[in-house]
C-alpha cells in the first residue's frame, strides 16, 4: 500500500510515516524496512497491528472511582484481540452526545484524560483513529460523594517530597499514607473542604525508591482512594566497561575493564552481571519484547504487569520517560481495598528434625491476580500474613541451605484464619547456588544464550517468574505488616524501622554479599578451537562471555575480565548490570566490533531443492582506510553444483568500502544431499575463505515403501514393490537390513531417532522415550551413537519440563490445565528416564501427588473440561484404565477402587485397547483369575497374522496402523506374564516387528508400546545364535556379495543398496538366510515423485498459495495456507507442514502473533518447513492462514511439498504441490 525510502542518521535510527487506506481488509499489516549498505541486502519487519472493529478498552479512574463534581483523571489501555498495544484517539462524550475530553493513547496503547463529570450522568468513550471502530465503551458509574486523589507529577524526583492534590465532596479529616511492599513510611491527617482540592506534601526517607502506594483514609480508617507512584532512585551506580582495544579481528582475545562509580564519579565496589553476545542475536527479539535490566526488575517489575518496552520507563535521556512510567502506574487498577474481603494467613517452619527456622522467606502468591506477598520467620520460626485477600494462593518457603517448599491451591476465605506449617529439607550440592549474583539471572533465562554456560538452578532471589525477592530488603517485615485499614503515626513508623528502607535494603545486600564471598560464581568465557587457524572461520558461537558475579574492587571499582571473540565479523552486545552493598543499582551498554582488514559475508539459504537456481550474494568489506585491488571471489564445492559470476565485478575495493557480487550456483537435478561449499576472496594481500554446507533436497514428494518381519533359519523373504514412470531422477534408495534379535532392531530406531527433539510433549517423547528404553537395555554399541543419543536426551529432557503446567500436570504445549493422561504417560516416562539419567525427584513427587489428586473418589479420575486435545478426549473407560496403568508401571499401588472400575470394564466391553489394558493391570496386582479372562478374551480377537483387532480408539484417540500397533502391543505384555499364551506372544510380536518402518511404529505411543513389548520379549527369550550368511537378490539376480555373520555378531547386519540402478514398473527383493538363525529384518525403498495422491482416508485438507510468484529481493510476500476438517466431527491433534521455497525466509515475530491471537496453538520451524499444531479441529472448520515472507536469498526456488495430516493417523496424508518463487536481486 505504500512504498518510500528514508536515511539512518549517525545513531542507526531512520523513520517513516504513511497514511493507511480508508479500506483494510485484515487487521494488521507489515512494515519491511530493507536496508543496502553497499554490501548484503537485509530486511527488518514488524507486523503493526491495525485496528478494526474489535478491541480491549481498559478504563482506570486514577483513585479508584469517579467522583462527580470533582476533577477526575482517567487512565486507558487499549489492546488488539491479540493483546498488542492498541494507539488510538477519541472522545468522552455525555448520554447526550455532548464531547467533554479527548485523549490520545501515548505508549503502549495508554493514554489519560480528565474532566469533572457531572451527578447522574453517565459517559462513554468514542474511538474516533483509527476509523471504523463503532463499539462505545461506557465509563465505570458516578459516585456522588467520595475522594480524588492525583499526583502532580508523572514521577517523584530522586529524593524529593511526594505532592498529591486530594479532594474530596465532604468536609472532613483524612488520612494519607505512602506505603511500600505493606511497609508505611509516610503518613498525615489533613483536613478538607468540599470540593476544594488540596495539595498535601508527604515526606519519605531520602533512600526510598521505586513503587510506593499512596491511600487515603476516611476518619473510620476505611480506605477512599488509591494510587502507584514512582520515585527515581536516590543514587545511581554508574557502571561502565571498555575494551582494551577499539576493534578486533574475528579469533582475537578480548580484555574489558569493569569500572563502578557512584553518581558523583566516586569508585565503589559492585557486583556485575556481564553478558557479552552477538548483536544480531539480540536484535531477533523485537525491542519492547527484550527483557528488562536490572534498574527496571527492581524498581518495578515486582509491582506491574504488562512490562513491555521496559527499555523506555527509567531511561533518563529519553522525555517521554516519565509519562511512560506513570501511564504503566495509572493502568495497572490495582487497589488493595477493591477487594471482596481479607483473611488472616500464618505457620510455622522447621526443618526434617521439627527445629525452627528463623529467616527463611516466605511468599504467598494470589493465583488470580498474580500478586506476591513477602515475609520472613521470626526467632520462633513463625510467619504472619495479616491481611491477606481472600481467593486462592501458592505459598512457598525458602531459605539458602533448603530446598525450596511450595504448597498449592492454599484457600484463604474471607474474614477467616489459616495456618499453614511449612518444612523444608536440606539441600544437596546441586541445590546450593550463588545467591549474590541475582543481577543477571532474569537476564540469562530469558534471552536463551547460545554457546554459554548458564547457571544448574535460579540463584536465591529470583523465582522462576523473575519477582524480585524482596524479603531480602526487609528483613523484620513480618513484625510490622499490618491491614491497610489501620495506618500510624509515620514518624513513629520511621523510628521503628531504624532510618527507613535504605537500611533494609543496605542489610539485605550485605547479607547477599556474606554469602557470595563463599560460593563460587559461575562463569562461561569463551575460547579458541584447538585445530583454530587465523582466516578459518567456522566457529560462529554467538554468546561468547557470561558472568553472573564480576565482583568489582571496593576501592578502585576495577575489574577485568577476558575471552576469545568467534570466527563472526560482527558487533557484540556488552550487557551490564550491577547493584553495591547498599542496594545502589544501574546498568549500561556497549560495543565490541569485529572487523577485519577484508572480509566476505555469504547469505545462503539454509536449504535447496534439486534443479534450483542459487544467485548467492557476497559481501565484501575493506575494513581498511585505503583502497585494496585485485579484489575475487572463487568457489569450491562437490558436483553437481555449477558456479557462474554474475554482473560488472570491479577489481578494486575503495577505503571502507562495503560491496557484493552474485555468484550465480546452479544446482543440478539429479544431486541432493549436502553441499560442502567453500568461498575464497583475496584483496590487496589480505585473504578470506568461508566454509558453509548447503542442505539440497530431492525435487518432488517423498514416498517410502517398506516391509518387515522374520527371517527363519534357512528360509527366505521377499517384498513386491513398484516404481512409477514419474521418479525424480537421484531420488531413489534404498536399504535392507537384519537384526541379530529382535532388540537389535531398537539401533536402527534409535539412529533414525537421532534429532532435535520438536513439536509439543508427546512429539518430543517421541525421540527422547525410544532412547531411554534402548539405554535401559542395550550395550556394545558404537560410542559416538551413544553420545550423541545422551546430549540430545538432556535437550529432551529439558524441553519435556518446561511443558509442566502452572498448576501442575503436563500439558501439550505446557498451557493450563494440566491433562491427567498426558500427565500419567509423562509420569511413565520419567519414572523409566530417572533409571539412565537425573531426574528431578520434586518434579516426579508433585506430578504423582497431583494425578493422584484428579481420583473422583468413584474409582476414576477427574478430566478438566478445558483439556479439548486428544488425550482430553477418549472416553472415560479409556482413560480412567490408561491412567491406571501408567500409575502401577510406575510402582503406585492402592487403587482397589479404580481396579475395580477398570475390571468391570473391561470385562464388559468388546474394545481390545480397553481389555489389554485392564489384564496388564490385574495381573500387574496379583488378580491373575480375572488377567487370564481378559488375556482369553483377547486371543479370540488376534487374527491369523497376529494382529489384535476389535479396539474403538486409544487414549490419543489414534486409528489405522497406530491403533492396532498399540493395542497388539499391549496384548503382547498382558500375554507374556502367562507362559500358556506364548502362540499368541509369537504371532504378534512377529506381526509387531513387520509393522516397523524405518525405526518407527507409526505415532508416539504406538512406538513406545511396540518397543517395550520387544524389550520385554527379548528379556523373556533370549538364546545363542548360530552363524550363516545372507544373500540379497534382486528381480531374481544377486545384488553384492552375501553377508556372512557370526554367532557373536552385533548391531545390525547392512547389505547392499539395491534399487538406484532400477528402471520404472514391478520388482521383487528378496532375502535368503543360509544356515543362521531366526531374525528380524526390514527393507525400505524411498524416492520422490512430481506428484503423489492424498490418502482417501485424510480427515484434514490443505491448500497452500504464494501472493507472488516472482518478488524482488528483500520484499515481503505471503503465503495464504487453506486448512479445512473434511469430517462432520471435531478432530484431534492436526498438523500441517507447510514448505518454504529456498530463498524465502519466515517471520517468526508474525508466527508470535498467530499464536496469541489462537489461530494456531504452535509452530516450529525446521528446515524450510514450517510445522502448526493444533489441539484439535471443529467439525467442518474451514480457515486461512497468512504466514508472512521475507525474499532473503536472490535465484529460482521451488518448495518442499506441504501436507497435513491427524498426528496420530500419519499414514494418511493430504498433499499440496511445493510452492515455487523467482526472487530478482536489487
């Protein structure tokens, strides 16, 4: 809709305006900036959200009420469906019509206003920019009489009295105190007239900062109005840190000095978080979505929500700070007497030998609200919380030396007393961290450093949801909390808290500080590869210090610190933050440049199909302030790559010069896999060379047709395949493979396996569940497997955590509410995971105890109505049988009720899934009778081939393969407890091992049980083998020679690739076993097609088109992806993969956004693919989805194919042609 060019000025800042059009189909919009320096072409967007018909208008009445008669001010927030920052103008209008204010919002969607509304009126809120907004948003009701209370400032300057303009309808005597965390520290009587407003100016000790809660009182100690202040800090701590030197070369160590000084340039000594990593990485987080710094954590994270664009409140260069800083305040509606009622919470603590623990800390969080109460055990070990709202809250104590206690779902009702007795027990080593380096721990978990080495635990402090511990600050808080309703004499209060809050706060820090003198800090600095070569670069470690503790010198205020930079020509953010003894904080930022002499910057695309045509941009940059001739470019790299320059390439570089040239790269049609490219430049003496791989993929649509199954001693199998007339050329192979025992075949599951675990809970098991049960069980397998199996076990691990609900359980993506038979599967897992590695034993005991709290008390279990995935939605039998399994396989036992439910369930249903499960159970607890019914009842369902029929559905509500594989499985562990069911334990595990394709039995769950009934079988079967050979043939002719083994033979036996000679049409591969023994085997042919059919049998349709079909580099397109449920009932767990042409990159700050707005419940990106999940699809949905584009990479592309399919039928899939794009170069 518009397109113009503007200028960065000397700070890298440029700016632009536009008038949107009067018609706009979808609520938001795009802005590319693309910016040309000379050398690489690079695209900034942002998506702006533009106003429609819908929006969240938050109203504030500042004290807390509109008062007629009285000036009034009024805070807004306006916010997008999406819950993004709403800007926006309008007008206060009468019941009448009548305008009488405006207001414009001014950050974030805030603005104000005030007017002096009138007795019996009402008003209401007209949104006049943007157009079209019809909704009028009424104003909260006139209240006849009542108070006013307003600052007259945005913020309270450092060390400066509060000033408030009181006014109130009555005559009379009020109260006014200042408050901070429930501590008063100001408070005065003052006597109004009616309808005069009053200026009062209250007094604070000069080290008083941050939030302060100003209230006044009526005579009856009865709270009128409300409102958070800010008073800039006393003292700032200025920290500064310089390099040794103004640039560097990539490879070079680095030195910076840290100095500390006080606001009058005094040195002091401080502790320094330090954070040292790679700009760009820093600059993929949108602005106002970057973490705070520390100023901003302490001075007012604690009090406010919605925190975004933290950058701006206490920047003191920047004038629109202020405003900013108390239209955050104004909007928070937070008002203590606003509440329903209060209660009384209080207990004692102690430690595993019932001994008192004074000084621990104790929080109390309102689940609700989200507000935490702070306080500290006395002497005695007692903590009181005497005025607390009523509703529901998460308490926890904590202190260093113990583990952390936490209790949930605590009831505080209104007007009641509740004790609640906390013990804590000793930490472990593990446990014990570094409590003074608190400054940057918020920092470090929220911007995911890569390279670095971050901290086992969250340093004492800061709780995992970043809230400042401020207990630390307030040592004898407890003593003095007291109910809002009752305020003192504040010179009185003062003198009992010894000089105000800078004492509190310079005891708290001191107290940090003893500690940390006594643990270590923990440090990440990077450094040199040992193989390193100056002018190799292949190390582009983007983090490459991290300190959580820089301790700086009392009396100098120096410290240094040291590292090597990576192989990036780049700058590198220097992120500090510090805090001094006495509680004095600041921050700062900083640069450290990588240059070289000359250098060249690639933009390749990550991945390539077959045929595409690559027209890579280079970058070349003089770094020197004189000119450089004799400036190339050549190209190396593996066949099937043809490499031409393109354009008029100038031999000379001029001073400082930053250029590109296009190397055009032709990929050949026939050649996939990966590309080993190398570019070597020269000038004027100087040389780079850069090394970067190149994924190409096979043109078309994968297929892969495979078998399975045993190979009997002397016997011999064959597989009957076809080949289509429309094989894209290179793309055929194939593999044939025989394993010793059926275990065996667990190596060849678990190197296919051996990727970055994706997706949501299940997903993620799915890598991360097959290689806990090979290492419960395996040996004598090649060591680098094995160790690149356990690191990407600890990324699963971490990740299958991070999914635990807020209220406990697990959960797809980590939401609330927890599921229960999610939870009792992830239970399982863990329980199995803690045998081969460390699991948190916490972790495992509060899922037990809340699964175990969803019992009904009528032998099931309770299901959240808001668990609407797939494991939310199996029937109760079902679920209740599944849940109970999990729970014994994890060694629970004391269900006689929930047994007895599931035995009378299964006993009188014909659904397979539900009787396997029920004889597991009984014979798991000793009811062998009733497992042996079951167990008959299931062999009359296993047919000739040894699959178990008759099952309706499975707790993921799976079908096709995944249902039989998982109910066959289960039957198999039911029949193996009872040697008198050993045919049917044959017939299907025999029937398991041919459903095996490429490592896997189909979904998550089908896989699992499949591998555990073949663990357990080769557990209860294992024999000597005997030696003898295989022979391969092919169409009847003998492909390789044949493989001979031994009786001692492990791992897997690999013969020859057999089909990338084979034309078009049928053929036959066949295996033999001379002598030998019996064995599992499995042969897969995979290639690609131009263009396969969808399965019949898909539930869920896609379609997926590019806006342009030819864009121009570094523009914007889109992608419009048609996603429709072709049944008439609602469906689970849908996915669709949705491939990206090569040169294309996506915006994940607009995939952010369909999060949030729920079109989608999450996404990944891999490759050139782009995966969305959802819980599932209402019947006969239909929808688009726009995913936004970015033209990064010059050339002629051609995507993967798309597809979509239900997660747990994955055999049958709906199929979209791959989208293709030309993208000219600027």
């Amino acid at each position: 809709i518009w397109k113009g060019e503007t200028a960065v000025d000397g700070s890298g800042n440029a700016g632009a305006s536009f008038k949107l059009p009067a018609a706009i189909a979808r609520g938001e919009g795009v802005i590319a900036m693309i910016i040309q320096d000379g050398g690489a072409v690079e695209t900034a967007t942002k998506t702006i959200p533009i106003l429609l018909q819908t929006l969240d208008l938050g109203i504030y009445p500042e004290g807390g009420d509109l008062i007629a008669g009285l000036p009034n001010r009024v805070y807004l927030e306006g916010r997008t469906p999406a819950q993004r920052p709403a800007d926006m103008a309008g007008v206060i209008v009468s019941a009448a019509g009548k305008g009488v204010a405006t207001f414009r919002t001014e950050h974030e969607g805030r603005g104000r206003f005030s007017f002096v509304p009138v007795k019996g009126e009402t008003y209401s809120i007209r949104v006049t920019e943007p157009a079209g907004i019809k909704t009028v948003f009424p104003l909260p009701s006139i209240k006849e009489a009542g108070v006013v209370l307003s600052s007259t400032s945005d913020v309270i300057p450092r060390q400066k009295d509060v000033v408030l303009r009181i006014a109130a309808t009555a005559d009379g005597v009020y109260d006014v105190a200042l408050t901070q965390h429930g501590k008063e520290f100001s408070f005065k009587r003052i006597t109004l007239k009616a309808n005069e407003p009053d200026d009062v100016t209250l007094s604070l000790p000069r080290s008083l900062d941050g939030v302060i809660v100003a209230t006044v009182y009526d005579g009856h100690e009865t709270p009128l109005a409300e409102r958070l202040l800010f008073r800039q800090p006393g003292h700032n701590l200025k920290v500064q840190v310089v390099a040794d030197r103004n640039d560097y070369v990539p490879g070079d160590k680095v030195t910076l000095r840290v100095a500390t000084t006080d606001d009058r340039g005094k040195p002091v000594g401080a502790m320094v978080g330090l954070t040292v990593t790679d700009s760009s990485v820093l600059e993929m987080i949108e602005k106002r979505e970057q973490a705070p710094r520390l100023p901003v954590m302490v001075l007012l994270e604690n009090d406010v929500r919605n925190l975004s664009d933290a950058h701006v409140y206490l920047d003191e260069t920047n004038p629109k700070a202020p405003l900013a800083t108390d239209l955050l305040l104004g909007t928070q509606g937070w008002r203590r007497f606003a509440t329903a009622g209060t209660g009384f919470l209080n207990g004692a603590v102690s430690d595993s030998s019932n001994a008192v623990i004074p000084g621990a800390t104790i929080r109390a969080r309102n689940t609700a609200t989200g507000v935490i109460l702070t306080a500290i055990t006395d002497e005695r070990g007692v903590y009181v919380f005497p005025s607390l709202k009523s509703g529901t809250y998460q308490v926890s104590a904590s202190l260093p030396g113990f583990k952390t206690e936490t209790v949930t779902g605590l009831q505080v009702p209104y007007n009641s007393n509740v004790r609640k007795d906390l013990r804590l027990a000793v930490a472990t080593v593990n446990d014990m961290v570094e409590v003074a380096a608190f400054a940057n721990a918020r920092i470090a978990v929220n911007r995911a450093m890569v390279g670095g080495v971050l901290p086992a635990a969250m340093p004492a402090g800061v709780q995992r949801d970043g809230i400042l511990d401020d207990a630390a600050f307030h040592a004898n808080m407890v003593d003095e909390k007291r109910p809002a309703a009752r305020p003192v004499d504040g010179e009185r209060q003062q003198a009992q808290a010894g000089g105000g809050a800078g004492d509190f706060l310079r005891a708290g820090f001191a107290r940090k500080e003893a500690v940390a003198n006594a643990l270590t800090v923990r440090e990440y600095a990077h450094t040199l590869r040992p193989n390193w070569t100056e002018g190799s670069r292949v190390d582009f470690a983007e983090t490459v210090y991290w300190n959580a503790g820089v301790k700086t010198d009392a009396s100098t205020g120096a410290a240094s610190v040291s590292f090597n930079l990576s192989d990036s020509v780049t700058s590198f953010g220097v992120l500090a933050d510090g805090f001094t003894p006495d509680g004095t904080i600041g921050s700062s930022v900083s640069q450290v440049e990588s240059v070289q002499p000359f250098s060249i910057e690639p933009k390749l695309p990550l991945q390539v199909t077959s045929g595409d045509v690559i027209q890579l941009p280079i970058g070349l940059v003089n770094g020197m302030s004189r000119e450089l001739r004799g400036a190339e470019v050549t190209a190396s790299g593996v066949r099937g790559l043809k490499f031409t320059s393109l354009g008029d390439n100038s031999a000379s570089l001029r001073p400082k010069e930053r250029t590109r040239r296009l190397l055009q790269i032709d990929v050949g049609s026939e050649f996939s896999g990966t590309a080993n490219l190398k570019l070597d430049a020269r000038a004027g003496g100087y040389r780079d060379s850069v090394s970067r791989k190149l994924d190409v993929q096979p043109l078309g649509f994968p297929h892969e047709s495979s078998t399975g199954g045993v190979l009997e001693r002397d016997g011999s199998k064959s597989f009957a395949f076809t080949l289509p007339d429309g094989i894209v050329r290179g793309s055929l192979s194939s593999s044939a493979m025989v394993y010793p025992t059926p275990l065996a075949s667990m190596t060849d599951a678990l190197q296919s396996l051996l990727g970055q675990p994706n997706g949501c809970f299940e997903q993620t098991s799915s890598t991360s569940y097959p290689m806990v049960i090979y290492f419960l069980t395996h040996t004598g397998i090649d060591s680098a497997i094995i160790q690149k199996a356990r690191d990407l076990l600890e990324v699963s691990y971490k990740k299958l955590t991070g999914f635990e609900s807020r209220t406990k359980g697990y959960e797809w993506f980590g939401a609330d509410p927890g599921h229960e038979a999610l939870t009792a599967y992830g239970l399982m897992q863990f329980t199995d995971m803690a045998q081969v590695r460390s699991v948190d034993k916490e972790m495992l005991d509060r899922t037990r105890t809340w699964l175990l709290s969803r019992r009904d008390g009528k032998g099931g279990f309770s299901m959240n109505p808001k668990a609407l995935d797939s494991f939310g939605r199996a029937p109760a039998d079902t679920t209740n049988a599944y849940i109970v399994w999990a729970l014994i396989e994890t060694g629970e036992r004391g269900f006689d009720k929930e047994i007895a439910m599931v035995k009378a369930s299964a006993g009188s249903t014909q659904d397979s899934y539900i009787v396997a499960l029920g004889a597991n159970i009984l014979h798991a607890t000793g009811d062998y009778a009733g497992a042996r019914q079951l167990m008959d009842k299931l062999s009359t369902s296993q047919d000739a081939a040894g699959n178990v029929k008759g099952a309706l559905t499975s707790i993921t509500r799976s079908g096709g393969d995944a249902l039989a594989i998982e109910t066959t499985a289960l039957s198999v562990l039911a029949w193996m407890r009872e040697p008198s069911y050993a045919g049917n334990v044959e017939k299907g595990l025999k029937w398991i091992v041919e459903s095996n394709k490429s490592g896997r039995f189909g979904s998550t769950q089908s896989t699992i049980l499949a591998l555990r009934s073949i663990v357990a079988y080769d557990a209860a079967h294992a024999r000597p083998k005997a030696p003898g050979r295989i022979v391969l043939t092919v169409d009847g002719k003998a492909a390789g020679a044949p493989l001979a083994f031994t009786a001692g033979t492990q791992g897997a036996l690999v013969l020859p690739e057999f089909a990338s000679g084979l034309g078009s049409g049928e053929h036959t591969v066949a295996l033999k076993m001379e002598d030998g023994s019996s064995m599992p085997f499995s042969i897969t042919v995979k290639y690609h097609s131009v263009l396969p059919d969808s399965a019949e049998q898909t539930q869920v349709g896609i379609q997926v088109a590019l806006k342009d079909r030819q864009i121009q580099e570094g523009g914007v397109t889109e992608a419009t992806v048609s996603i429709a449920n072709k049944s008439d009932q609602a469906i689970p767990t849908p996915v669709a993969i949705v491939g990206i042409p090569g040169g294309l990159e996506v915006r994940h700050d607009q995939l952010k956004e369909l999060v949030k707005s729920g079109k989608i419940d999450a996404y990944e990106v891999i490759g050139r693919e782009v995966i969305l999940y959802w819980r599932y699809l209402q019947a006969k949905d239909k929808f688009d989805l726009p995913v936004s584009l970015v033209a990064a990479v010059p050339g002629s592309y051609t995507g993967p194919a798309s597809r979509a399919y239900l997660y747990y039928t994955d055999e049958y899939k709906n199929w979209a042609p791959g989208l293709k794009v030309s993208i000219t170069p600027r």
